[in-house]
C-alpha cells in the first residue's frame, strides 16, 4: 500500500469522526467516557457498554 493510499484513508476517517460528532453519534459514553463507539442518538451508553450490561441483567435473573 503507498503512502498516498494511507494519507488517503485517514483522511476518510478523520472527516467520518468530524461527521459523526456533528450529527450527536459520537458523544463520549456516560459509563466507560469511550467516545469512539457509534451508538443512537436516545442511548448515553456505547454498545460495548450496554452489551455488558444486558449479559450481566441476564445472569442476575
């Protein structure tokens, strides 16, 4: 891969986060301060947080 193709992608990247946290996605998680999880724009947690979260309420029951 040459450097223009890497210089390339994270320019993508970059402008996708820019994006993504203009649009509320990428707000930091209120469990882990994770803010490079996509999550709903309802949701205050990241996924990997609230998938924890659901396998922990399921061995409790």
């Amino acid at each position: 891969m040459s450097l223009y193709h890497t210089e390339y992608w994270q320019q993508v990247i970059e402008e996708s986060i820019t994006h993504a946290t203009a649009q509320g996605y990428l707000r930091p998680c209120v469990v882990c301060g994770n803010p490079f999880f996509f999550r709903t724009k309802e949701a205050e947690i990241c996924s990997f947080c609230e998938e924890e979260m659901s396998k922990e309420s399921l061995h409790a029951s």
